[in-house]
C-alpha cells in the first residue's frame, strides 16, 4: 500500500495519503485546504487517482481542503452520517467501509469530540485481512483526547461529549489490539488537545498505557479531567465550521 502522513506545522494538522498503489486508487483523510496540491502532485507522481476523500468529522481549527480535491479530481466525498455540511456527499454509518483498490477503511462511530465523528480503521487486503492501523482523527490523540467542548450546543452540552467520547474509547479504540497503530488529526502545537506529544504517531497498547487522559479508572474521574481546563477556542472557529460545512474557502479569503 502506499501511505503518507502530511503535516500542516502552522495548525498542527496531520492529514493522511493512503490506498493501494496496485490498483492505482488512492484515499485523503482530513485534508487541509493548504496542501491540496500536495496530495494532487503525490497522487500523481504515484500514477493513481484520488478516489475518495474522507473527513474523521467537520474541522473547527482549519479549513477543509476537501472542497477543492473533490473539484479537482471527481472523488467522492465521505464524512460521518449526521455530519451537517449543505454539499453532496456519502454519508457514512457505523461499520460502513470505503473501499480504495486493496486498502479498506472502516468506519468506527466515535462522537465525543464532535457529535458525527468517525474513526477509520485501516486494513491493507495485500497483507492481511486484519486491520493494521486506525486514523483516530480527534478522538485519541497522541498524548490526550480530543475535547468535548468545540462542537458542543443545545442538549449535546460539554460534559454530555466527554461521556460520549469516553465511551467511544473505552468500548471503540482501546478495544483494538494494542499493536494496532494510531495516526491521529493533530500533534503538539494543536489548540485541539493540551500536552500532546510532537510525535503524530503512536499505537494503542502505548496510548493505553501512557496517555494521561486515559489513565481515569472511571467515566466520571475522565470527564471530570476533560472537562476541566479547556484550552482556549481556536481563531476564527465559527467562521471556519461555517466554511467547512458549506464546503467553501472563508468568506474572507473570497
Ligand atoms: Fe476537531
């Protein structure tokens, strides 16, 4: 298979080139509007299209760059089903896979950090027919769990999202073997987890064992945690979630 991880430093994204090099068809996971070219100039160089592109939830930090590939290559846009956005796309459910050559990703429904977010769980079919790694977007990242309080409104208040979310972990993601391999959204320097390591790697027996926000015996001893200390909101959130969920650049950039 083929397989990058692309990071945007200035947000402290990480987003994800992956899919099958036989085939010839390739996926893009939470893209960042300002490596758009990137992912198109790798595809590319590797003689495969972009087939699909897949977003973990609805960003509020940064800019979606899946507008532009879907426009520039005529992939198919996935993101969780009740995700909210006014563009077409395929709403994914629970258990649902994209399926890119021989390279499969599953989604695992794991709201918490947003009320539609998935993980993918990936499985490389040339290999195995067992998954390999997830992408955990901002549900487990390296070092803490995403936080509960971005796209929290109305009955989905912020401590109603950290007991999702430590549910998704405990049953969805720590669930997983521990050698399964973790890529999450976002790395040290990320307003969307505090303490988190500037390595955008890491595995699930390693996070089981050493990310502190994991370490609570209880749900209650979590979200206690969670909810305590926010970080401040990332600039200009309302007018990004706005952008991303009318699949078009800030209104600013024109
Ligand atoms: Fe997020």
């Amino acid at each position: 298979m083929y397989f990058r991880q692309l990071l945007n430093d200035e947000t402290a994204c990480a987003s994800y080139l992956l899919g099958c090099k036989s085939k010839g068809r390739l996926a893009v996971v939470d893209p960042h509007v300002e490596l758009v070219d990137e992912y198109v100039t790798r595809a590319e160089a590797q003689g495969a299209e972009i087939a699909a592109v897949l977003e973990t939830h609805v960003q509020a930090d940064h800019v979606s760059g899946l507008p532009a590939l879907i426009e520039r290559t005529g992939a198919t846009a996935y993101l969780p089903e009740g995700a909210g956005v006014d563009f077409e796309h395929h709403p994914l459910a629970d258990g649902e896979a994209v399926e890119v050559g021989n390279t499969e990703l599953e989604a695992i429904a794991t709201p918490g950090h947003a009320g539609a977010h998935h993980a993918y769980l990936v499985t490389d079919h040339a290999r195995a027919e067992e998954p390999w790694f997830a992408l955990t977007g901002d549900a487990v990242l390296v070092g803490d769990a995403g936080r509960p309080d971005l796209h929290a409104h109305g009955d989905e208040t912020v401590e109603e999202m950290a007991r999702a979310l430590y549910r998704s972990i405990t049953e969805r993601l720590l669930s997983l073997p521990d050698h399964l391999l973790v890529y999450p959204a976002h790395y040290a320097g990320s307003v969307c987890g505090r303490g988190l390591s500037g390595h955008p790697a890491s595995t699930i027996g390693f996070e089981r064992r050493h990310n502190g926000a994991l370490q609570h015996g209880s749900e209650e001893a979590f979200v206690d945690a969670l909810v305590r200390d926010i970080p401040p909101a990332p600039d200009h959130q309302a007018e990004i979630l706005a952008a991303n969920r009318a699949g078009r650049a800030l209104a600013s950039q024109g």
